[in-house]
C-alpha cells in the first residue's frame, strides 16, 4: 500500500518532465528580413528632397520636466535645432541605404523663399525648384512629459514628429506622425550622465536622430532583425545540423533535419520538421515552410498543445511573411 503511494506521485513527475520537455528544448535564432515601406515608388521616382518647414514654429516650445519635486524649465533647449538634425539623420540614412538615386537635403532654405502657405498650394513650384520627385517635409517635433532624475541617471520623455510625404506624380499628400516614449539611462548611456549632471540637449540631439532613422526605415525598404525559435535536442544528427544552421549553412542543415523527420522517436521528427520549416524560410520557400510545419503539427506528441501553439503561430508569422514578400516585390529596385 506504501509502495504504491509512492509509485503514483513519481508515475505523474515523470509524465510531468516528459509534457515538459519538448518546451524546455526551445531555442531561438536571430536572423534579418527585409520588410516592405510604407510607400510603393515606382523606379521613375529616383530623386528625394527632404525639406524643414517647421510649420508650427516649434522654437516658440518651452522644454518642462518634472525632477522628482516638481515642475522645471530649461531654456537652453532648442527644439529648432532637433529640427536640423532630424533632417540631416534621415538625409544622411537614405544616401547610405541608397534606395533613391539622389537625396537632397535642403534644411530649412526653402523657408526663406516661399510662407507655409505657399509651400503647400504652389506644389509645382516646390518640384521644379527642388528638382525632386519626392519632397519629405519635416513639420514638426516636440519632447514632451519629461522626467529627469539626476541622481538615479535617468531621463525620460514623449517624442512627437510630424512629417508630411508629397509625390509629383500624386496630388494627395501623406501626413505621418510619430509618437515614441524613449528612455535613456546612466548603465546603456553612460556618456550622457558622466560628472553626476544629465546632458540634456545631447540626449534629445540623440533621440532627434534615433526618430528621423526610424522613419527612414519605415518609409522605405529595410533590413531589420527577427527572432525565430528552432528545436534543440541531444540526438547527435540533431546537434550537428544545429551546429551547421548557427553556421548559416541551411541547406546542410536541411539535409539532415529531412533525415531525421523520419526517426521512429515522433518527437525527434516533430522537432526536425520544425526546423525544416525554419531552413525552408531561410531558403525564400515559404510554402514548404508551412507543409513542414503542418507536419509537426500533426505528430501526437507529449505537451502536443504547446507543440501545436508553436506551429500555429510559425504559420501565422509565415502568411504574413508571404504577403511582405509580395509587396516587397514591387519596392525593391534594381539598382
């Protein structure tokens, strides 16, 4: 009687650590894709004008922050001057992406030319000034609920920017406006708390430049990085292939995993099916991708529903996936 009530827990943590292992063998890769723009232009349009027109005159903003007792003002602080490096950021980003054939960065020179009003109803007049298909206004930007802790080297603050995109050969112009809460602290951002002060101005100079890449990123074509998860296990195949995807040799890699698809231990196969879903994307081949997967989903294995959970959602990454691809596929030039 004894024994068997000892036998019955030990029976139920067995099958515990078995549902939990194939949870426990997750692991997750870094790789980058490329994700589409906000903005499909067709080749013609190769030449790119970026423009502060500061239209609601944001030297006329006061910089407040809260310090842990109250309200505080610093006027020192220029939010014209994040103008310039905004625009300088994103000119400078574009020329290195190399997307446009040209990038021109007018600052805030047309300014002095034309009012705000006629910058946007004499449009043909910008184009043929500017020698552009594309003007990329910068209107706006602001740093808002600002808290700085000196003593805890910290700052926090509420970034707003506002830019407006007009195409030549599109009478409708594109407002964009970002809102990002960005927090710099003294253990990633040492530079900017040294000697026990706060380097305000080169902070937010620094988040004016982080804003306008951000953007850039988003308008065009860009390289970012995604985490995938893969399965790890100690089966000595499973491990080499392992060793070789960590080496980017995915065909390799894929060679055995196919192998393994087929052990007599399901749950090696649901792994290795997995991961040949992982190799496929890495080879563009999306649809086998999600076969594979459909694959490991299938297999009745312990703690299937967090099995299944992981396959769904690898499904759902790779039909979003397919339809970046497509878009992808009208942005990308051949340059």
């Amino acid at each position: 009687m004894n024994l068997a009530r000892t036998f019955v827990p030990l029976f139920l943590l067995c099958m515990s650590l078995s549902s939990c292992l194939m949870t426990d063998n997750i692991r997750t890769t870094r790789i980058e894709i490329m994700r589409p723009g906000a903005f499909i232009f067709p080749e013609n349009l190769d030449t790119v004008a970026i423009i502060n027109r500061n239209l609601f005159r944001v030297d006329t903003c006061v910089f407040k922050f809260f310090d842990g007792t109250g309200a505080e003002t610093d006027t020192t602080i220029n939010n014209e001057k994040f103008l310039k490096t905004s625009t300088d950021a994103l000119s400078d980003f574009w020329e290195k992406e190399g997307y446009f054939r040209k990038v021109i960065n007018y600052h805030d020179s047309l300014n002095c030319i034309w009012t705000d009003s006629q910058l946007l109803s004499r449009p043909g007049e910008i184009y043929k000034k500017t020698q552009s298909d594309v003007c990329i206004f910068l209107d706006f930007i602001r740093f808002s609920e600002n808290s700085i802790y000196k003593n805890l080297r910290f700052l926090q603050t509420t970034a707003q920017v506002a830019w407006t995109i007009a195409f030549k050969s599109d009478t409708t112009s594109y407002i964009y406006n970002q809102v990002d809460t960005l927090v710099y602290d003294g253990l990633d951002f040492p530079e900017y708390f040294a000697g026990g002060r706060v380097k305000t101005e080169l902070i937010l100079n620094n988040a004016s430049e982080y804003l306008a890449r951000s953007f850039g990123a988003k308008i065009i074509p860009s390289w970012i990085p995604a985490e995938r998860l893969y399965y790890q296990s100690n089966n000595p195949n499973m491990l080499a292939a392992e060793k070789m995807a960590k080496d980017n040799d995915w065909l390799k890699a894929a060679e055995i995993w196919k192998k393994e698809t087929k052990n007599k231990n399901r749950k090696i196969a649901a792994k290795a099916c997995y991961n040949m879903a992982l190799a496929c994307e890495m080879e563009g081949k999306y649809d086998f991708a999600i076969d594979w997967l459909v694959k490991s989903y299938s297999e009745e294995i312990a703690n299937s529903e967090a099995h299944k959970k992981n396959c769904q959602q690898y499904i759902n990454v790779l039909a979003l996936r397919k339809k970046e691809i497509e878009r992808l596929s009208k942005q990308v030039r051949n340059l």
